[in-house]
C-alpha cells in the first residue's frame, strides 16, 4: 500500500534544469577545495621551497649553517655542490650543499646561557 505510491514518488525525475542541474554545480564543491587545499598547502610550500633553494645557491665561506643530520658549523671552503664545513676547532668535514638544512640561528655559534645551577644570580 505505502511503497507503491512511494516507488511512484521516487520515478524519474523530468527532463530539463531540474534533472541534474548543470555540470558546473556538479563540480563546484571540487573546484572549491582544490583552490583551498592550493593557497593554504601547495603554494606555502612552494615558496619554502623557493627560498630554500636561493638560501643553498647563495652560501659562501663564513656562513653558519646546520646540516641535515644536525651538525651545526662554519662553511670555510665551498667548491661546486661540496662544502667543507668546520664544526669544532681542527676538526672539519664535508657536506654536500643539498644536505644543508639551514642557517644557524643560535647566534652563530655564540656560547649557550648556563641553566639552572651554573646561572648566575642578577644583583639586585
């Protein structure tokens, strides 16, 4: 009794802009997130990118850097995609220029502040 006239409801529809709609309200909701996923992930990332690859191309001898793997040091030669970098007094080694990760931030090579203990007490 009820599913008969429920299945007649349910026929098809009629032909025309109200049957599917246009293609474009179709695919609007994609568009919409491609655009969102594209400013707020793709291009930050690309321009990280960008600046990261002007930041390798632009090293020279004198600058602190950290590698991949953590090493923090001073490039003292620099010879086409090798860099040797000396990380301590006497002791240098080479790195490629793409496993450079960054400039050395911590003040180039400043000495760390003393915590706890060994922190001198500020008079008063």
């Amino acid at each position: 009794m009820f599913f008969p006239s429920l299945a007649y409801a349910m026929g098809a529809a009629s032909s025309g802009a109200e049957a599917g709609g246009s293609p474009l309200t179709a695919f609007l909701p994609l568009i919409l997130m491609f655009a969102i996923f594209y400013f707020l992930l793709i291009r930050p990332q690309q321009k990280k990118a960008k600046s990261h690859r002007e930041f390798l191309a632009n090293l020279k001898r004198g600058d602190y850097i950290v590698t991949g793997g953590g090493i923090y040091g001073r490039i003292t030669e620099a010879h086409g995609d090798r860099l040797t970098v000396e990380i301590g007094k006497d002791l240098t080694i080479e790195v490629n220029r793409n496993y450079v990760a960054g400039p050395d931030d911590t003040g180039a090579g400043a000495k760390p502040e003393p915590k706890g203990k060994d922190k001198p007490k500020d008079k008063e």
